[in-house]
C-alpha cells in the first residue's frame, strides 16, 4: 500500500532504507515519516524547481548540483564586508599614518634609537636602526588574508555547506580535530549562535542548537562504527590496543591522583626560592579587657633579601651533647643541630630597627584601665610580639605569613610596667627618662616559612630544654624625651636586644629583634603558585573530584545512549540533516521545519530510527 502513495508524494521512489522502513510492519508512525521523506526534494529554487529523486539514498552533491541558485541572503556578505573594510583601514593606519608623521608605528619595519634622531653621529659600528623582521613578516601575513578576504568577496562566499568543518570523512585525524575543537570553551555555542543569527531560518536557537549537537553526534557514532569496521567480529584485541588505550588511562589517572603529591613533596627536581621581601613586627599588651597596641616597627636590615650562604657560622656551627646539657657554654654552640641544611630551603637573616615608628599615645580613660589591669594581682596581664613577613611568591593565595609569641608578665615585670605607664601621665611627661622591662624568651631566634598553606610559620627549636639556646633574650623599652628639647614630649617603646649574644647567632645588646628565617622553596616554582594556590586538599577537593566526577559522567552514563550512539549506519540521517540546511537556503522555510519535525520524530521514535539505521553493522 506503500508504493502508490510513493508515486503520489512526488513521482519518486522510496530509498533503500525507507522502503526497508515501510516493508517491515508499515507502522502508523512509518507512514507519518515517510510522505516528509519524499517531500524534502521539492520546493529548492527560486524558480521552484522540482527533483524527481527523493532526498534519502542520493549523493549530497548530486542533490546540490541540480539546485538553482536562489537569492543570496544579504546579512553574512556585508558583515564581511564591513570587517574587511575596517581591518584595511586599521592595518595601514597604524602602519603607515606613523611612520608618515614620524611617530611610533604600531607596526615598525624599523626600530631607530631616539637618542641619534636630532642628527647626533653613532658610535662606529652602532647602527642607529634596524630591521624589525618579525614586524616585517606579520604585515606580509596580514595582507595575505586580506588578499584572500577580498577574493573571497569577489567570488562569493559558499552559504550552503555540503559537510560541516572537519567532518567530511570518517577518518580519525579529522574527526580527534574536530573532538578538539568541540572541546574547546565556547567554540561550538559561538559559531552556532553566529550562524543563527546570520541565516535565514524559522528555528529558533534552541532548536538549531538541537539540530547541530544532532548532527555533531551523527559524526562521532559515524567515526565509532568506521573504528568497529577496522577489526573482524569476535577477533581479540592486540596488545598495542589495550596500551593505547586501557594502560594509557589507568597511568593518566595515576598521574592525576600522585600528581599533586608529587609537585608539593621535596621530591619535585622544579623548585623556586620565595625568599621574604618585607618585615614588620607589632608590640601589645593584652589584657582580660582588651588589647593595647605599644608600638610596630616596619623598618628593617637593607640585605634581607640575600640568602645567608650553608657556610655562615650560625648555620655550620654545631653543638655537641656536653654543650648542650651545659647552659653556661654558649658561645661555642651553635645551631647545626638544629636546622635542615638540603636544598630546598633558603636562610635569611631579618633584623629589625629597636624603635617603633610611631610615638606612643593613649588616652586617660584607657591609660587608667591598663593601669588597673597591670597593677592587679589577679588578671592576667601578657606582652605579645607578633612578626608577619611578607613573602615573593603566594602560596595558599597570600603573600603574607605570621608568627605571634607572648609571655605572661611576673610580678616583677608588673611593677616595671607600672613605672613605664605612671611615666606616662599627664602630670609626669617631660622628663626624659627610659623605663626597661626584660622578656626573655619572648620571640624564637629561628623560625621556618613553610611553601604549603595549611601550615603556619613555626619556631624551631621552642621547647623548654632548649630554650636557652633557641629564644632571644629581650626586653621593651619605653623612651620619654625632654619637654626642653621638643616642643611637646614624646613618648615609643622599643623591642631591643637584653644582652649580648655570644653564640653565633650574633646578636648584640640594644639591637633590635633579630630572626634567622629558614624559607621552604615553593615546588613548581611561580606556576606551581598560582596552580595550587589553595593547597593540596583544596587541589583535591575542587580540580581532582571534579575531574573524577566528570570522567564517571561521560564513562558511566553510556547505557542512556545505546539508541543513539550504536545507529550502525548513519548516511539517510545524515542527508535528512543536509535537507534541511537545503531548505533553509533556498528560502522553504516550512519544508526546513518539515524536516526538522522530521528529524525530532525519528530519535523520538527508537523502532523507526532501528529500522532506518539497520539493526547489525555490515561488514565485508
């Protein structure tokens, strides 16, 4: 009952596919497909000239060779147009207009040295100027595309493309190039969307958008049956296959997982020094009710950025066990004992100016709650120093890392500070006088930078047997000046050496605080920074997951697409695909929205799309 109808639709026999379609069963939803099937030859010209062979089973360029020419849509053509113009004019704008006038060319041919344009002789053998070749060569590059812009102008431009762009063939070089340049972000939603905007069509741009992921996905099961093709039914895979391909993915996720281990670990031969810049370092008391900032100190040692060499006497000085038990032997003992003297490390010495910058003030009210604090046998009163160094290179997102020690002040100490802060009531400024309390212990004389962000700085060498040897010895000091000598007294505290360091750390009485910085190299170097900015777990939890996440998506949702992605032949979908693009050119835009609804039927209805694409792939 097929073949009557046939002949009524358009005076055409069926395709080979079609008619296989309509002899097993001629389901209802067969013979809805099938009369749009005839149909899509009919209606392609301007002068409406009707094709006698049916869409499906005909060459795609036998089809387009009988299409008379129509009109040309207008829009593409004068866009072209129009950049062509403007890329003309900007090319030899910057490159000649400059040169005319004497100016720097956007472009130069010639780089000339200022110094010799006002008639000035070069020394001999100095050229004043010279050639500019990779100028010279971008201009030539430049007009060759203008050259063959303005051909392709001249000639026309094809606006009825028989295959999309590296998918002519089934070859796999064309299609990995065209995998990659799906891949790429944006690539494939730009260039569809310009075309949608440029044609002219009745779909809207969800639906071209739906047409194109169709076609795209038309190439890739066309690509997969071509690989099935290679290789005889049944036959076992070679070993070459299994290392290309399941070796290659399991050493690609084992890089993935190791991966970061291996870039943060010691391991990694690529290392950069992120050697510390910029120093400061803030004095407060810190009482049960509040802070009290005495003073910060941003001046420091003008070669703090030269690493101290392995050889240093603080650093290839040892201490041996004797000395060590011994308290009273320190000018011999030194520190190799306790620094990590490899190559992934840099040492650098900080020493900072005794004095803050800024005079101390503090107003009464608060002058007299400190006071109180200070004064009372029951709250804990505690100097704290805290040093933030600012590091070249960023790790975990900052450049800047801190350390803050604090000691709870004795009784003595109390009573010290008593006097500096009864120094500094109203009725007792004037008098140039310096009150000094000593903390010894207060800040580490060493203290390690590490190149990952969950860890903070940390002294080396803190603890209690050792802190005679590993702490400095310290004390503030409260300066007053004489109301005689300024206009107004002025008060500021300093952070100070007690005493002289006789070990070779080497600090001396009345210097200010001093800090031998051991800086982890940062692994990857400035690459590595930025990659990892977050650290490892942040690494893992964001890039590694997700990556994983992704691979399950695309490795484990397969059995979804077994209707789409196993069509064993794929030619009559892929001509239906073409028609459409057909109708849309020569203006039928209701036989391309014919065969659009054609094509959303066809993958709405599995049974028909079987019996169009075949049910087992042939081979020879």
């Amino acid at each position: 009952s097929a073949a009557p109808s046939a002949a009524q639709d358009g005076g055409a026999e069926a395709s080979p596919a079609v008619a296989g379609c309509l002899a097993v069963g001629a389901s209802s939803e067969v013979a809805r497909v099938r009369p749009l099937y005839l149909r899509a030859d009919a209606h392609l010209g301007s002068e409406r000239t009707v094709l006698a062979t049916p869409v499906l089973g005909t060459p795609l360029d036998e089809l387009q060779s009988r299409v008379v020419p129509g009109r040309r849509p207008q829009l593409a053509p004068a866009l072209k147009l129009a950049l062509h113009i403007s890329l003309v004019i900007a090319l030899h704008a910057s490159f000649c207009i400059g040169l005319a006038r004497g100016g720097a060319s956007a472009l130069p041919v010639w780089a000339c040295n200022k110094d010799y344009c006002d008639g000035t002789e070069a020394p001999a053998g100095q050229p004043i100027c010279t050639r500019s070749r990779a100028g010279l060569g971008f201009y030539l590059l430049c007009c060759l595309y203008l050259l063959l812009s303005a051909l392709q102008l001249k000639h026309g431009m094809p606006l009825i493309p028989t295959e999309h762009p590296l998918t002519g063939s089934a070859g796999l070089s064309r299609y990995y190039l065209h995998l990659a340049a799906m891949s790429f972000p944006f690539l494939w939603e730009m260039r569809t969307s310009l075309d949608w905007t440029v044609a002219r069509t009745s779909l809207s741009l969800f639906e071209w958008l739906k047409l194109e992921d169709i076609y795209a996905g038309l190439v890739s099961v066309r690509a997969t049956m071509a690989f099935k093709l290679r290789s005889p039914r049944g036959a076992q895979r070679t070993v070459e296959t299994k290392l290309g391909t399941g070796a290659l993915f399991v050493a690609a996720v084992l890089l993935l997982i190791l991966g970061p281990m291996f870039v943060f670990s010691s391991a990694n031969p690529i290392s950069e020094a992120n050697l510390v810049r910029s120093a400061q370092v803030r004095l407060t008391l810190r009482t049960p009710t509040g802070l009290f900032p005495l003073g910060a100190t941003t001046r420091f040692n003008n070669d703090i950025e030269l690493p101290l060499p392995l050889t240093s006497p603080v650093l290839s000085a040892d201490c041996s066990g004797d000395k060590l038990q011994d308290r009273k032997s320190e000018k011999d003992c030194g520190y190799a004992y306790l620094l990590p003297l490899d190559a992934n490390v840099d040492y650098q010495r900080v020493s900072f100016a005794e004095a803050s910058d800024l005079v101390w003030g503090i107003n009464p009210t608060a002058l007299a709650e400190l006071k109180a604090a200070v004064e009372s046998s029951s709250a804990g009163v505690s100097l704290e120093a805290a040093v933030e160094w600012t590091r070249r290179l960023p790790v975990g997102g900052t450049t800047s890392v801190s350390l803050s020690r604090s000691v709870v002040l004795n009784s003595k100490q109390r009573r010290e500070m008593a006097v500096a802060l009864n120094a500094s009531e109203p009725g007792a400024r004037g008098r140039a006088v310096d009150v000094e309390i000593q903390v010894g212990g207060l800040f580490p004389k060493f203290v390690r930078l590490p190149a990952v962000a969950e860890q903070p700085a940390r002294a080396i060498g803190d603890s209690v047997q050792m802190a005679w040897h590993t702490m400095q010895q310290l004390s503030v000091v409260l300066h007053s000046t004489n109301s005689s000598e300024y206009r107004d007294s002025q008060q500021w505290w300093a952070l100070q050496q007690a005493k002289d360091d006789e070990s070779p750390f080497g600090a001396r009485k009345g210097r200010g605080l001093q800090v031998i910085v051991v800086a982890d190299r940062l692994a990857g170097g400035t690459a590595g920074s930025h990659f990892f900015a977050g650290g490892v777990v942040a690494f893992y939890s964001v890039v590694v997951f997700g990556i994983a996440r992704l691979v399950r998506s695309v490795l484990g949702g397969t059995r979804y697409q077994l209707v789409y992605d196993e069509m064993p032949h794929t030619r009559d979908v892929f001509d239906l695909c073409e028609a459409v693009a057909i109708a849309r050119r020569e203006g039928s835009l209701l036989r391309e929205a014919q065969l659009y609804e054609t094509i959303l039927l066809l993958y709405r209805s599995p049974e028909t799309l079987l019996q169009l694409t075949g049910r087992t792939l042939k081979r020879d």
